[in-house]
C-alpha cells in the first residue's frame, strides 16, 4: 500500500520559518519525481516546489530564495524548507509523488502564517 504522510505544518507567525516532511512507503521512492503543491481557501491548487529523482529543482516564483526543496531517498523523505514566510503562503501543502505511470497524493498539512 502506497503511502505519503506529511507533516511538520502548524501555526507560524509572519517572518518565521516553517520545514514540512513528506514521508512516502510502498514505492521505489528514489526513482520518483517528487513535488509541493499548496492550496488557499477558494483558490485553486498550485505547484510550489519540484524535485526530480536526480535531484533538479524547480520553484513556483512567489517562492524562489524563501522555499528549499530537497529528498533524502536513504529515509525515502522529502522536505521543504519554508522561510520569510508570509501570510499569503497560508495553506494546506500536499506532496505528491510522480512515477513513470503512477501518482500518489499525501493528505496534506496545515499552514497558516498570523501574528
């Protein structure tokens, strides 16, 4: 059974840093493409951050030089590393893993950015 679990959102004032997991089981997560999707009540969802299996990055431009994607295929985990963060990245952030044919969703994790 596939699974991707995140974690590690929460409550985070304006300026803090936030990092979220993603931790994947039941796939050869190495050979996985990965990804960071967000989405905001009444908005749609929208791509964050991406990380192929060789490790290339790519970033959504509301993101770039706050955000850090990165994977750790020894513990088959994905991270992203949220800093400066703003109250306009209040979200629930999903990770998502693309196979060759296959995609799999976690069930997201909260982000809300207040004072």
């Amino acid at each position: 059974q596939v699974q991707l679990v995140e974690s590690g959102g929460g409550l985070v004032q304006p300026g803090g840093s936030l990092r979220l997991s993603c931790a994947a089981s039941g796939i050869i997560f190495s050979i996985y493409a990965m990804e960071w999707y967000r989405q905001a009540p009444g908005k749609q969802r929208e791509l964050v951050a991406a990380i192929t299996s060789g490790g290339s990055t790519n970033y959504a431009d509301s993101v770039k030089g706050r955000f850090t994607i990165s994977r750790d295929n020894a513990k088959n985990t994905m991270y992203l590393q949220m800093n400066s963060l703003k109250p306009e990245d209040t979200a629930v952030y999903y990770c998502k893993g693309v196979g060759r044919l296959l995609v799999y969703w976690g069930q997201g994790t909260q982000v809300t950015v207040s004072s």
